[in-house]
C-alpha cells in the first residue's frame, strides 16, 4: 500500500473532512457546481488538473472532473504528475494501492504487467510526491470504484515526452483509459505576468501544439511544474480538440499577495 503524504496538509486526513473538502471545492464561486450524473458518451481522452492543495487550487481542478464524470467514466485513469522530490528515474510507476482517507485506490495491475520492460515500477519512489497524489480522492469521490496507473515524471523534454507518449499510446490502444496531467503553471510572480505567460501555455494545450509547449515554457522560462505531463497526455492521446475549462491563481482563491502567485488550469481532450 502506497500512503498518503499529503493528507492532513494539502487536503483533511480523515474520510469526511475529506469529502467536504471536495464538495467545497465543487461548489465554491470558482468552482464549476456539483457534478451531474454520470454520462455514457465517453469523448474525453485527456485532461489537465493542478495539484496544489485544496483550498488553492481544488476549485479550479474540479472542472475537469466534473467534466469527467459527466462525460462518462473510464476503465482507468493514467495519471501523469511531475517529480518534486528527484527520483532516479526519467519516469518510473507503482504497483501498490494508493490509499487515501476515502480508502485504497486500486491500481490496473494487467496494465502494469503490459508495461513491464518499458516503465519501470518502483513504489519507493512514489513514496513522497504529492502530484499524482492530490488527484486520486477526486477520481475516488467521481467514480465508485476506479483503477489508476500512477506515474512519476522527472524527466521533462521532449525526447522523454515522445518516449513515454508513445508507450502509452501502443499499451493503451485497445483500452478504456483517460491520461490525466498534473500540473500547476507560474510559481510566485506578479498575478498580471502570470496571466499573461500561462495564457501562452493554455494556447499550446489549445491547439494540441505538444512540441511548441516546450518551446514556450522554455522560450519564456515559465515556472511550471508539469509541462513534460501536459505535452505527454497530447502524443500519448493524440485528441482531435481540447477545452480550457477554468484558469485562475492562488490569488483568487487565497487572496494574499498578488505580486507572488501560482496559476493553475484545468481542461479536457476529446477524441478525433
């Protein structure tokens, strides 16, 4: 079993502290409203939520999963997060449950044993980080009883992104999967630059442009943390559109300082 490490700090510890928090984060001012019921269309192949906590960013990560669940639940959810603690991997998986205060989230272990060979599967290192983590009592709170694949990404450019991309789309050709992003954008700059530069990274997931992303993240040296997942979630899906669903800052939800903000989005990928 893979247990939390940011329960209690980036969301509450027990069960229903928990599920509060999530409907807060559905109903708040910048949230998107309670999910509907579950849809049966199943368009959506990629999506793109951040993971900072809670109260800072949950609002804005809940339109995606409404989103999600409305359109119709996958087989497995394929979360990509971006490494924070220096794992020895340029991407690495794990095969243990992750629990959270809503219960263990069971791991696609067929999908594990298809990937053996080319993903290394180290729950050690998944140990620590928080990326992938923060989207699991979302996807537990949607959908009854989900299968995820997590994945570590440490490695961010563009050879990495087309290798894991490819893996991906050659496992999960024949299977009911959404890839899930992990990221948050601009890290601690003025709320109007932050706008402004995350409005360039918002264009390239609009336009699928999973090549350009790295050129504008590096051209502009943006601070976001996930970009190798985002570019990853568009080659390992290869979606027809994408929708941005909601972009705002700590700023909006936390108030604070506006010349230190984090961005954060939220948006979905439908098929061809």
């Amino acid at each position: 079993m893979r247990y939390p490490v940011a329960a209690g700090r980036f969301y509450s510890s027990d069960r229903n502290g928990l599920i509060k928090d999530i409907e807060t984060c559905f109903s708040h001012k910048l949230g998107p409203g309670m999910p509907g019921k579950e849809g049966n269309g199943r368009k959506i192949v990629s999506a793109v939520a951040p993971h900072a906590g809670y109260m800072a960013s949950g609002m804005n990560a809940a339109h995606a999963f409404k989103k999600i669940k409305e359109d119709g639940l996958p087989d497995t959810y394929v979360i990509i997060g971006p490494d924070h603690q220096g794992v020895p991997f340029d991407f690495v998986t794990c095969s243990d449950d992750y629990l959270t205060p809503l219960g263990p989230c069971k791991i696609d272990l067929d999908l594990i044993r298809d990937l053996d060979g080319m993903i290394p599967n180290s729950p050690a290192a998944h140990a620590y980080e928080h990326s992938v983590e923060v989207q699991v009592p979302f996807i537990q709170y949607i959908d009854p009883d989900p299968k995820i694949l997590p994945i570590i990404m440490s490695r961010q450019d563009k050879t990495t992104a087309h290798r894991l991309g490819d893996i991906l789309k050659a496992v999960c050709k024949d299977r009911d999967v959404i890839v899930l992003a992990s990221s948050d954008l601009s890290h601690y700059i003025p709320k109007k630059k932050a706008t402004a530069l995350d409005a360039k990274i918002l264009n390239d997931i609009k336009n699928l442009n999973a090549d350009g992303l790295f050129d504008t993240v590096m051209s502009n040296r943006i601070s976001a943390c996930g970009f190798g997942p985002i570019a990853t979630a568009i080659l390992a899906t290869e979606p027809g559109s994408a929708e941005i669903l909601k972009y705002s800052d700590s700023y909006d939800s936390l108030g604070g300082n506006p010349s230190e903000v984090v961005g954060y989005a939220s948006a979905v990928m439908y098929k061809k």
